[in-house]
C-alpha cells in the first residue's frame, strides 16, 4: 500500500500541504513489470510521472543512430513533464528496468501542481532546461565523435590516395616507355593493325598518368603543399586552347562549346597549368553530363567583388541532366560522386562517364588556391527536361596577396 501524501510531501517540500493533500485524491498509483515502455520517444502524451519505487531508464535515438540510454532514475524523480511544459511530444523513451511504483498526473492536476507554488513552477523549468541541454550536448558529443571518425576516415583516405598515387606512377611510366619503343619498332611500323594497338595502349596509360596526377594534385592540396606560380595568363588563349582540346570529342557527340568573352578582360594572375586542369574538369564534367545535341558556353567578364576587389567572373553553362540541390555543395568534397559507382560508364567524355570523384574537389582546390571562389547553381536534376547546370568561377585578377 502506497503513502501517496508522503511520497508527495517528500518530492514536493516546496507545495503546501493543503495542496498536496488534494493531489493526494487526484493521482493515480501505477504498478508497472520490468522492460514496460511508460513514455515513448516522440508520442504525444501529456502524463507526468512520480517514481515511488523501482527503476527507469530514460533513452533517446540521437540523429537516425541507435537507441542510447542517457540514465537511470530511481524513487522520488519525476520523468514526463518535457512533454507538458514545452508542448511537444515526448523527447526520450522511459521504460522500467525493474518492478516499479509511479504516481501519474494527468495534465490538469500537474498544471494544477505547478499553479500552486511558483518555487515548483521555476524547479520544473529549470530541470526541463537542464535535461535539454544535457540532451543536446549529448547529441554534439556524438556529432563530434563521428566527425573524427570522419576526418580520420578522410585522412586515411587521402594516405591511401597518395601511396597508390606514387606506386602506380612508376610501373605506367616504365608500360609507356616500352610502348613508345615498340611503337617505333620496324615491324610495328610496316604493320598499321599493330601500330594501330600500340596507339591505344599509349592512349589508355595516357588517360591513366592523368588520373594518377590528380590523384597526387589533390594530396597536395590538402596538406597544402601545392605549388601555386601566379604569372600572367590571358584566359581567351586558355579557353581557346581547351576548345580546340575537345574539339574531337564534341564533334563526336554533337555538342557546341561556344566561347563569349564580354568586354575586355585583363590577364589574371595566376598558375597556367593548374587553371587549365580546374577549367579542363569542368568542361569535362559539362560534356559527361549533357547528352548529344547540346550546349555548353564558357562567358567571362571583367567584375568587381568586395574582398576580392577586380576579378574575373566566369560561368560554365550546359544544356545537361542538372544537379540537385541538395548535392550542390556535396559535389565540391573529396570522392563524391553522385548516384552509384558501379552504374557509372567509365569513358571520360562518354554521357554520365565515371572518375575517380575527385575532379570538382581538384576544382575547388585550385580556384581557392588563387584566391578565389566557385560554385554551381542548378534548377534540379531531370534527364527528360534537361535544365543544365551553371559552374561559376571568380578569380582576382591580382595575385590573392596583393
Ligand atoms: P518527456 O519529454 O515528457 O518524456 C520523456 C522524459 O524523459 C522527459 O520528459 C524527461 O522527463 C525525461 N528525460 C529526457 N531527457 C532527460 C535527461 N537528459 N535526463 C533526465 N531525464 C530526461
């Protein structure tokens, strides 16, 4: 048999005793077995509970991960009054851990409860302030622990990229050595079927040292030891030099590059090399992601940006698929690709071709290098509709120092 009034005196010292002796009529006594679920996270419930005796766990599914136990409560804690305070559904799951005795209070008499001593009312308050904020530091504790992990995993990554980088680079130079010297070899030479073999085997280690550098630019570019040297660089011939680059493969697909350079614009600043390969990927990603027929244009023009002062702006626009929003930033990351891997093709100009996924992080690395900004804006991703994507670049025209 149950003392409720004393239970209530001793949990509630602050409430008057004619109060509690109210209270005493209007709450129920609840006998519970062990492993019973009395709140359950995210339900709508507005009972609040007095442990008499016995034993809750509280837990809470944090972020889609497991089920977590934040802690145990024993007799004259109350749990369920998040609930009533704020107005919203329950916030952890409480189930007993053992046979337990509770006093529930329907919502009128808890708000009754509380109406009768402002020191309770306050107690209330600051324990439901306190129980949130230790469940949000929970939650950052598990979002700082996956973020390690995630950073070692990026770093290992990395590590990875740069040994396979390294000893791959080695045996390729040594396949296209030998080739080149096959290549020149009479018999070869008087046998066009052979000769012909031979170019596409210097062609397919060709494609991989490509692969192979990038695979090495972005290892340097995290541990930033990538060597930048700003000279001057006219972009019409950059951009020229890339269409005439293409030129095969746009032929082949049926797509236009159309260049349009709006007014006069200054050389910029920067490292020839490492733009070409930043704007070669994006007009690369423009191909593999616009089906034959369409159109790709490079515009730039002489700007102004605050903190950046004169630069030049530039936009890569396609009549392609289109990207998602919700993968507009995530592309510019190491090793994201969108969709799955395996359903890639792998021809480097092909339509929705594959790489490694490392192209618009080479980007991003580069243009930042130089002190600069890019970013891509898309209506969505639809291949029936087509709604293109546009990839924006701005680039100081003096180096980022001056
Ligand atoms: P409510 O959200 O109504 O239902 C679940 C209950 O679990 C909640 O009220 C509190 O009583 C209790 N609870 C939630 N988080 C904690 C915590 N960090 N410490 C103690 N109790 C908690």
């Amino acid at each position: 048999m149950v003392d409720v009034l004393a239970v209530l005196s001793e949990a509630f010292p602050d409430v008057q005793p004619r109060v509690l002796h109210e209270m005493a009529r209007l709450v129920q006594v609840q006998d519970y077995p062990p492993a019973e679920l009395i709140c359950k996270e995210g339900a709508f419930e507005d009972v609040f509970y007095l442990i008499v005796s016995g034993e809750v766990a509280i837990s809470k599914h944090f972020d889609g991960s497991d089920e977590r136990i934040l802690r145990t409560s024993g007799p004259g804690d109350f749990f369920g009054e998040m609930a009533l305070i704020q107005d919203e559904p329950r916030s952890a799951n409480v189930r007993t851990t053992r046979d337990t005795t509770v006093l529930a209070f329907d919502r009128k008499v808890f708000e009754q409860l509380l109406a009768s001593s402002p020191s309770l009312a306050w107690r209330m308050v600051r324990t439901t302030f306190d129980r949130l904020r230790s469940n949000d530091q929970t939650a950052l504790d598990d979002l700082r622990a996956a973020y390690l992990t995630l950073t070692k995993l990026d770093q290992a990554k990395l590590d990875f990229i740069e040994i396979a980088a390294h000893e791959l680079r080695t045996p390729l130079t040594v396949v296209q050595g030998y080739t080149d010297v096959l290549g020149k070899h009479p018999a070869v030479r008087a046998d066009p079927e052979l000769a012909e073999l031979i170019e596409g085997i210097l062609r397919g280690s060709a494609r991989l040292h490509e692969v192979v550098d990038g695979m090495l630019d972005i290892s340097k570019l995290d541990t930033d030891t990538l060597q930048v040297s700003f000279v001057p660089v006219p972009l019409p011939m950059l951009f020229s030099e890339l269409q005439s680059n293409f030129a095969g493969v746009l032929g082949q697909r049926r797509l236009t590059l159309e260049i349009r350079q709006l007014g006069e614009v200054p050389y910029i600043a920067g490292d020839p090399v490492l733009l070409r390969k930043a704007f070669y990927q994006l007009v690369i990603n423009a191909i593999k992601y616009t089906p034959d027929g369409g159109a790709i244009t490079i515009s730039y023009w002489l700007t102004d940006v605050e903190a950046m002062g004169p630069a030049v702006a530039i936009v890569i626009e396609d009549t392609g698929i289109g990207i998602d929003p919700e993968y507009q930033q995530v592309i510019f990351e190491k090793f994201y690709q969108i969709g799955t891997v395996a359903l890639h093709s792998s021809g480097k100009t092909s339509f929705k071709g594959g790489g490694p996924g490392l192209g618009l992080a080479l980007v991003k690395g580069i243009i930042e290098a130089h002190g600069g900004l890019v970013w891509v804006e898309s209506k969505g991703h639809d291949e029936e509709t087509l709604p293109g994507s546009a990839f924006k670049v701005l680039l100081p025209v003096g180096t980022p120092e001056a």
